[in-house]
C-alpha cells in the first residue's frame, strides 16, 4: 500500500453527526450524561435503532463542554489506524504547539509501541486548561483485542479533565467492573433508551400529526415496547393508512419494513450458531436456561445466554435473579416468521418440544400455549 494512503484522514469520521429533523429533546438524558462527567467512562449499550448515535450527537450540540467525535467502522481493527483517528480528534482543540506535538505522535506510529504513544498522548491531554470529551460511536465495530487493551490502559489514566462516552450495540468488551466500584462509569442502556410516553407523543406529534388518540399511542408503545426504529418504522406508515385502527393492530414483527431492518441490521450480522438458537428458542413467551436447552437440543445454552446479554439481542428479563427471560415483542415475531417460513416442521415440533417440557414442570398454562392444535 503507498504510505500516503496510509495517513489519509476522512473528516466525516471525526465529525458529530448533523441532527435530525423533528428531533425530540431528550432531557433526561442528557442530563444523565452531564452528570456522569465526573468519572472517566459513559457507556451508552442498546441494540440496533434505540438512538444511541442521534442522542449523543444532540449532547453534543447543547453541551457547554467541548466534544470531539470519532465514527468507527470494521475498517479500525488496525491499532495504528484507531489510534491516529482518535489522535486527530483530539488534535483539533489544542493550541497550535500542542497540535504540533500530537501530529507528530501519530506519524511515529507505528514506529513507536503503543503503549509509548499512549503515555505520551496522556500526557498532552494533561496539560488540557478546560474540560474535553472523547466521544467513540459504533464501538460494536471493533473486534481486536489490542484495541480493547489499548482503550482500557488509556481510560485508567486519563486525566480528571477528559471524559469519555463510549456507545455500542454489545456490551463494552473492557473490565468495567473496576470504573464501576469506583463510581467512575456511568451506564445507559436499552431501558433507558426507550421513548416514554410523553415522547412518543410528541414524536408523532411531529411526524404523524395530531390524530393519533391516547390509545393509539398506548398500542404503539405495548407493539414497541419503546423502541425508537420500531416507533419511526410505523409513523412513516401511517402517514400513508387511512385506517389507523386497523394498522396499529396488525403492526407486529412481521411488517415489511420491520423485518427488513432486523434481518439486515441485527440477525444477518450473527453467527450460523447463534441464529439457530434465536429461531428456535422465539417460540417461548418466557424462558430460562432449562428450556433453552430442551427446545434447542443443546447442553450449552448458559454459554449462549451470556453471548445474547453481550451481543443486547433485543432480550430482557423478567426477575431481578435474571433467570426468565423474553424477547422484544417484535424482534421474537420477526424470529417466528422466519422459521416458520423456512422450516414450518421444525417450527411445530420446537413447540411440540416446550409444551412436554413445560408440563414436566408443572406450569400448565405455557404447556397449553404450546401444545399444538388437534
């Protein structure tokens, strides 16, 4: 590769992203991540479509802090070309000596360790006279583990003037137990990414207009269960149904556009292992590891419960021990349609399966849910 290429910069990457239009101003969140600022780590976790990007961008915009971007795709698993972006956005705040010396410090790479440009980084950042925050949107794009090593060192010893806000898809694969005890770490996730109700309102509100009753936006937050894609999804269908009653009633997983969305932006994305298992565990309204197992025919499915806790597959659960589980509403319906699709037998027999081993516990009702019709 011609070493040019090497250094060549987008600035799109470093940029915050432009606003949307009819954008609702989520207070509560921004001011929870104005608080957290006194640790060193804001990590904002959710699947695909819950707003992580569009909420850290309107941070960014109306904060009185100074805030710098970096937009990560599957391109920055190289340690060298992760850290000179970020050392370009850092860059752009400094004086003009500073900037110098930074500059400087990205062409040594990857003449110099890592490790020895991270100190010297950490060091320039230090004599920062006001605060800064280093935001890293899409981190779920970055699988090495240099990389992860690298970022873990460099928060440790950031200095009290830099903060960092971190948004993924997964679970942040660093040791944040350690920021956490600390009170160091400050978490958003998928809960509180939800639209409230009063958001919702004034969401469509805007983009639907004022025609939707209070029960119509109640339905749409039950079929949702909060989930901004899922809400924007039905508002851009609604502007063109006559029928609304109609519509919100029959918007489930299996809408075009919803099913478009979660095939290309989560299930395409997943192993061949772990998309099996989401296909025939979607049957279940509830479910713990004994019926993972049963349903999947498998002995591991402790392992792949955490894998889908990291990988914020639409899964929450249902009791503070975290044993029963279930599904987003859309996302297992989605999940259905496809395996009954392709694979309406073993469909059948996955609820087949659960029925017996629901009665085998006892819990009648789930075993009746799934006994197949006569």
């Amino acid at each position: 590769m011609n070493p040019i290429h090497e250094h060549i910069l987008l600035k799109t990457k470093t940029s915050i992203p432009v606003p949307r239009e009819n954008l609702i101003n989520r207070k509560r969140l921004i001011n929870a991540i104005t608080k957290g600022l006194h640790g060193r780590l804001t990590a904002v976790c959710a699947p695909a479509g819950y707003g992580k990007t569009t909420l850290i961008g309107q941070w960014a915009r109306v904060t009185n802090h100074l805030a710098v971007w970096v937009s990560l795709d599957v391109t920055d698993n190289d340690p060298v070309r992760f850290w000179r972006y970020i050392s370009h956005a850092l860059a752009g705040p400094f004086p003009a000596d500073t900037t110098k010396r930074i500059t400087s410090l990205i062409q040594a790479l990857p003449t110099v360790s890592i490790h020895t440009f991270l100190d010297a980084l950490i060091n320039e950042l230090c004599t920062l006279s006001h605060p800064l925050v280093l935001i890293l949107d899409d981190y779920q794009a970055i699988n090495n583990q240099r990389i992860h090593d690298s970022l873990s060192y460099f928060i440790d010893y950031l200095p009290n003037s830099v903060h960092m806000i971190v948004a993924s898809r997964t679970d942040l694969p660093l040791p944040t137990s350690k920021w956490i005890a600390r009170e160091e770490q400050v978490n958003i996730n998928a809960l509180h990414l939800q639209f409230t109700m009063e958001e919702i309102e004034s969401f469509y509100h805007e983009t639907v207009g004022p025609l939707l009753s209070a029960q119509h936006l109640k339905k749409l937050l039950d079929r949702t269960e909060g989930w901004i894609t899922g809400l924007q999804l039905a508002a851009l269908s609604l502007r063109s149904h006559t029928n609304r009653d109609h519509f919100i009633e029959g918007f489930k997983g299996n809408n075009r556009s919803v099913s478009e969305y979660l095939f290309d932006e989560v299930f395409n994305k997943l192993s061949a292992n772990i998309q099996h298992f989401l296909l025939h565990t979607s049957v279940l309204e509830r479910m713990d590891a004994l019926i993972f197992n049963t349903v999947t025919q498998q002995s591991n499915s402790n392992q792949i419960l955490e894998q889908l806790r990291a990988l914020n597959l639409f899964m929450s659960p249902l009791d503070d021990q975290g044993v029963w589980f279930h599904y987003h509403h859309l996302f297992a319906e989605f999940l259905s349609n496809v395996i009954k699709r392709s694979d309406p037998a073993g469909w059948l027999e996955t609820n087949r399966i659960a029925s017996q081993s629901f009665a085998a516990r006892g819990m009648i009702d789930e075993a009746i849910d799934h006994a197949p019709s006569s």
